[in-house]
C-alpha cells in the first residue's frame, strides 16, 4: 500500500505541476516587464533628482553682490546673537584650545573651528551654553575643564 500511495502522490504532483506550467509562464513574462518598467523609472527618477540638485545649487550660489553680503553676514537666532569674533576672542583670552572650548560647549573641536571661522553658526541649544561660556572667567572655565 505504502508503494501505491508514493507512486500515486507523485503522479498528482506531476499532474499539478503540468496544469499550472502555463499559467505560471504568463505571470513570469507580467513580472519580467514590471521589473523593466521598475527599472526605467528609477533610472528616471535618479536623472531627475540629479536636475534637482543642479537647480538647487543654482539658486544657493547667487552670483549678485548684495545676496553674497547677506550671506557673510552674522545670522540671528532664536537664542539671540552670535559673533564668530567674540566667540574665538574669549577662547584667546582663556587661553584655551579649540578642543578644550569644544569640552565646555559640549560639541567637537571641528565645531568650534567652524563657528570660529564664520562657516557655520551653532544651533539655538548650542548658543546657550555659548553664552553662558561666553560669562565664565578664566578661573571658572579652567576649573570646569579640569572637573571634566
């Protein structure tokens, strides 16, 4: 019995297998196209976010004289004013270096170089503790560098 029942699951095995041949070719050409209609739109996508970006820097580089002097010009913040010069000369007057200025601040040494330089201006939570390292006297600011 065990013999008659092998020999018969696997003659309906291949009888399912025969029907369902044909229908399963159409669906492998349907998914085959999609992929092709899939690829092409990404293709496409990927130009036009490349057209994006191009445009999009065309219009951040500004060629005008007045655009370019807004754009060195200190920006403001929520958390009020913040002076690149100010900002390195306290450091001076520390006497400390970017690294350590950036242990008190609480962010990178790349960071201070930075907004030293007037290349980027720190965030609102960052002015905060800016302003307030911006108070500290030179005695103050070692000892909190030393508790670090």
């Amino acid at each position: 019995m065990n013999t008659f029942s092998n020999a018969f699951r696997a003659e309906v095995i291949r009888m399912a297998r025969k029907e369902l041949k044909p229908e399963l070719q159409g669906m492998r050409k349907i998914i085959t196209s999609h992929r092709s209609e899939i690829a092409a739109l990404k293709r496409e996508v990927k130009a036009l976010a490349s057209q994006l970006q191009a445009a999009q820097r065309l219009t951040k580089a500004p060629n005008t004289p007045n655009a370019q002097a807004a754009a060195n010009a200190p920006r403001r913040a929520a958390g009020g004013d913040f002076n690149a010069q100010e900002f390195a000369d306290k450091r001076a007057e520390l006497g400390i270096t970017q690294k350590q200025m950036a242990q008190l601040v609480g962010a990178s040494w790349l960071s201070v170089y930075k907004w030293e330089s007037g290349k980027v201006h720190p965030r609102a939570a960052q002015l905060d503790r800016i302003s307030k390292i911006l108070k500290l006297s030179k005695r103050k600011a070692l000892a909190q560098l030393i508790q670090d």
